[in-house]
C-alpha cells in the first residue's frame, strides 16, 4: 500500500458502535440526572429542528455536533466556558443514542477521559418523566 498506511476491514455501523460503546461506561437517563446534580455536564448535540420540536433538558450546554470537539476542549481556543478541564464528566446527549456514542468517544481522545453519552438518548431522558422545558412555539 502506499504511504506505508495499512487499510483495516470495513465494518457496518452496527458493529462500530458496538465497539466504540465497548469503552464507554454509558447511562442511563436516571444516572444522567444524578450525575447532573452532582456537577457533571449534560451535553446536548440535537440539531436545532429537534430542539424546537421537543424541548430541551434544563442546564444542558446545547452545541450541534459539528461544533463539540472545538467547544469541550479545555485548551481550545473556541472552548465554552463549561469546558473546564480534561478530568470533567461529560455526559453527551443526542436524540435516540447512536450519534452521542460516536461524540462521547471523540471527546475521549481528546482527552475528556470522562465522557460518556447517555443510552436512548433525549426520547429516553423526556420517556423516565425527566425536567423538559416545553418545545417553541
């Protein structure tokens, strides 16, 4: 091969999922809100149409995927204020699960060793009852 890169096997997202999440200590929306109170940092990554449409999770840091590793880098110079420190819990929220898998493993190899991303997803979080401020009107 050229470049002295080796190519590895193709995998479906399935499996790569499977993989990613196999490192990841993922939660459940209960946990999410304990860990909230306890000073963890909700990340929400839904896209602005799902946001309007649902709602959102009250003291959730809203940044769109597009804009996560800039915005939770504590050394970045695009960081949010909220990205303290590399030690910080994370918990990554996206709408049912999938993408916030893939975010929360990103995070990790920037070196947010505590990220994880929370299982279902907002459905999840909003279908255990939890605080939802009401969709715009």
């Amino acid at each position: 091969m050229s470049g002295g890169t080796e190519r590895t096997r193709p995998v479906g997202i399935d499996e790569f999922l499977d993989r990613v999440r196999a490192d990841l200590n993922r939660v459940t929306a209960t946990e999410a809100f304990a860990e909230a109170a306890e000073g963890a940092l909700l990340v929400d990554i839904r896209y602005a149409a799902l946001r309007d449409r649902d709602g959102l999770i009250p003291g959730a840091l809203v940044v769109e995927r597009n804009e996560l590793e800039w915005r939770l880098d504590p050394q970045g110079s695009h960081r949010a204020a909220e990205a303290t420190s590399h030690d910080l819990r994370v918990v990554v929220i996206c709408n049912e699960g999938y993408a916030s898998s893939l975010a929360a493993v990103s995070l990790r190899r920037l070196g947010l060793h505590r990220a994880t991303d929370l299982i279902g997803g907002f459905q999840a979080w909003r279908a255990e009852g939890l605080p939802v401020t009401a969709p715009a009107e």
